[in-house]
C-alpha cells in the first residue's frame, strides 16, 4: 500500500495509508488534505472558506491590477517601446508560471497558509523565518505604495490643499480601516468596485494622452524631444531598476496563497490564476504602449497624471476607491499572516474572542503604521516599487518556486532527458531570482541616491507636492 505524506502543522507529518481500490483512494486522500486545511469550514465561528473561483479571480486581479500599472510607462521610457512590451510579456509569462508551481505545492500541502510556511517544509525553521520576513517586508511595502498612490490622489485633486504628510495619514486610516475587515470574502465588494475603478482610472488616461497636443509635463511652447523610443540603450542601473519595476507589477503572486485558504475548493485555484493573469498581460502591456507613445519621457509618477490638469483630476477621482483597495488587498495580507501565525492551532483562530479580536486588530493597525513611516521616508512611488520587486519578490516569486519544485520533484535530476531538462530549468529559476535581487537592489538605491541628489526626492516626511504631473 502507497502512503500518502500530510501535515497537520507545517511541522507536523502524518503517514496515511492508501487502500488497493484507486477511487477509494483518491476520495479518502482528498479528505485527508481537506483535513489539514488551515481553516476548516464551520457553522460555530468565524467561516473563512466562503471564497468561490470566480470570486478569487476577482480577488487576484485587484491584487495584480494595482499600483504596479502605473509605474510601467516610466520604465519603458529606460528599455524603449520593443524593450519594455517584452519585458511585461516575458515577466508576466514567467510570474504565471511560478504562480502555479505555488499553488500546486499549496494543493499537495494544504497546512501551508503562506510562502513562509512552505519555506518550513523545504528548509526547514530559518528558512521559514527568512520568507516570512520577506513576505511581511513585502506586502507592507505593497501597503505603502497604496498610500502614496493614494495621498497623490487627493493632493491632485484638492490642488495641495494640505501638507502631504496629513494626506498620507488619512490615506493610511482609510487602508487600514478597509483591510481590517477579517475575511476575504467580506472585502468582496471593495475588490469589484476597486478593479473597476483603477481599470476606469487607466482607461481614462490612455484615452487622454492621445487628444493633447503635447504631454502635460513637456515644454508648451516650442519644440521639443517627446523621448519616444523603440529601441533604447539604458545604463545598467537604469535597466535594472526599470526591469525590476515591470516585473513586481505581475509578482505578487505569493499573495494569492491566503486566498486559496479561503476557497470552498482550494483545487480551483488555477482557474482564477489563468484568468487573472491572461487580463493582466493583455491589459498591462496595451495600456503603458499606448501611455509611453504618447507620452514618452514626460509621463508621469504615477501615470495617471500624465494627460493634464482636468484629466488628471477626473481619473484621480475615478481611481481613488482602487488606488485605497490596492493597500487595503497588500496590508490584510500581511496582517492575515501573523494573525494566523499567532493563532493558529488555538481556539482563538476562529472563534470570536477578545484575543481573536486584540490580535486581529493589532496586526492590522500595527503594520498599517509601519506602512506609513515606509511610504514617507521613501516618497518617490517608482523607486519604492522598484525596491520591493528586487529586495523581496525576486526571491519570493522566481528562486522559491524553484526550491518547491526542486523540492517535490528533485528525483527527476536522474530522469529521463525532458525531466533533466526541466530540474535544470528550476534551478535557473532561482539563480535568477538571486540574480535580480542583488541587480536590481544595487541599481535601484543607486537611483534613490541620486535622486535625493538632484532634488527629485526632497526630504523624508515633507509636506511637498507630490501629484507632480507637470501641470
């Protein structure tokens, strides 16, 4: 008889024996896995599993479809038109793919919540800790984007009203409040109406930047060199940085894995990824050619100001609800990780007492002000994506998937041709995972030091304007 590998914990290993009959086989296997879900399905507390695949697909493309679309048209102004769109396709493919290695180690390990608990099972108690150091680093980061996406939102729309600190602050309140909401399934109506409205938002602007005479941010008089370019020959750094920046727009696949906890079936999960993921590439790569042709150099960060004074305000209108959801998505990632972290294997996990309640909001609220000091002290919104995508995602999304797949299927390294063909090409997975990593945080705080040297990035904390579309 055949024995079955399952986990209580992610440090727990149970054996179960398979009967001879293959159906009854299969059935007993899939309850057993269901068995060691991280939450199980209730009537008593709290019911996570209440996520359908459609739903999850929704949840997955306003996760993807965030703050990462507007930083795509600065990088392509770095790697030109050609560049640029093979960039976004080739990451995008790349980031797909590793998604489903994730989720398929997910499948065949359902005690694993995150990333980190599946870095226990591969390597083991410092390798866990590691990830999920990386994770936490990561989604917090994410958070702190959504709030400079947002704190430039409502200084464009109030014409600067106020200190961009205080827009900051309640743009973290209004974060932190959305995504204290405990289970996914009831942010469900912030993830429709916040896709709907950055798409909106998006849309907008592709639109705007083709019936304008010239970019909002370019000279308006006289001649002047639009920056429009094929093909472009970018130093290191800059290539690096604006690689870095297209790839962590389609990377945050590892925070698809909570989701998957919450599906009524986990085994779902690949039909939400497919079409998550097929939208997303579509989507990125027609809008930031369309904004970079028109645009060129002059486009703006973020790029919804990159069509003028009135469009920009129009689109920051229509893009505020998404540009909140995208911070709220990252932050409740983050904070559902160490929730269950803290809780898990305790009454409290879902059950609604006072520590259930203590820990839940504590989580939140501590990391959504984590999240603001971030946000502040590093305030340009491209550099900071830049440096979550080579600092954490690289390893998270690229050399990880590696270490899983290599890790399930490492006997293929004495298999035939094709199954040798593929432990090699996993094992490239995750020297380019490191690769990116060291390249891209090298050229990227190169980017931020001279940034701060020029004045692009004034000082930490500061009250300046930073809806700077140029008008």
């Amino acid at each position: 008889m055949a024995a079955v590998a399952v986990s209580g914990g992610p440090d727990e290993k149970i054996d179960i024996k398979s009967p001879t009959n293959a159906s009854e086989n299969v059935s007993i296997t899939e309850a057993e896995l269901e068995s060691h879900e991280v939450f199980k399905r209730t009537e008593d507390g709290v019911d996570f599993r209440n996520v359908s695949w459609q739903f999850a697909a929704v949840i997955f493309l306003k996760t993807m479809f965030a703050t990462g679309i507007l930083s795509i048209p600065s990088a392509m102004y770095s790697l030109g038109a050609l560049g640029g769109a093979l960039s976004v396709v080739g990451w995008c493919f790349m980031n797909t793919y590793t998604a489903v290695i994730q989720g398929d180690f997910k499948t065949r390990h359902p005690e694993c919540h995150t990333l980190a608990d599946m870095g226990y099972k591969v390597g083991g108690f410092w390798f866990k800790e590691l990830i999920g150091i990386l994770y936490l680093v990561a989604y917090v980061l994410c958070a702190g984007t959504g709030i400079i996406g947002l704190s430039v939102g409502f200084n464009a729309l109030s014409d600067h009203a106020a200190c961009t600190v205080w827009w900051a602050f309640l743009s973290t309140v209004i974060i932190t409040a959305a995504a204290s909401i405990r289970t996914l399934r009831n942010i469900g109506w912030l993830t429709w109406a916040g896709f709907l409205s950055i798409f909106a938002a998006v849309f907008i602007v592709v639109v705007g930047v083709t019936t304008v005479d010239r970019p909002a941010a370019a000279p308006q008089e006289g001649d002047f060199d639009l920056g429009y370019h094929v093909i472009a020959y970018p130093s290191f750094a800059e290539g690096m940085t604006a690689t870095a920046t297209i790839f962590v727009s389609s990377a945050g696949t590892s925070a698809f894995l909570p989701v998957i906890s919450e599906m009524r079936n986990p085994r779902d999960y690949r039909k939400a990824l497919y079409i998550c993921m097929g939208l997303v590439t579509c989507t990125y790569l027609s809008f930031s050619l369309v904004v970079y042709r028109w645009t060129g150099q002059w486009v703006a960060n973020p790029s919804l100001g990159s069509a003028g004074g009135t469009i920009k305000k129009v689109s920051y209108g229509v893009g505020l609800i998404g540009l909140a959801v995208s911070g709220c998505l990252y932050q409740h990632v983050a904070a559902k990780y160490l929730f269950v972290r803290i809780l898990r294997n305790t009454r409290h996990l879902q059950s609604n007492t006072l520590v259930h309640w203590g820990t839940w909001l504590g989580c939140s609220i501590g990391l959504g002000a984590v999240a603001f000091i971030l946000a502040e002290s590093i305030a340009i919104f491209n550099y900071l994506i830049s440096l979550v995508g080579s600092i954490c995602f690289a390893p998270m999304a690229i050399s990880i998937p590696g270490v899983l797949w290599l890790f399930d299927f490492g006997h293929y390294r004495t298999g035939s041709i094709w199954q040798r063909l593929q432990y090699s090409f996993h094992w490239f997975l995750v020297v380019l995972g490191l690769f990116i990593t060291v390249g891209g945080t090298y050229s990227t705080i190169l980017s931020i030091k001279d940034a701060y040297a020029t004045g692009l990035i004034g000082s930490a904390f500061s009250c300046a304007d930073n809806s700077n579309s140029g008008h």
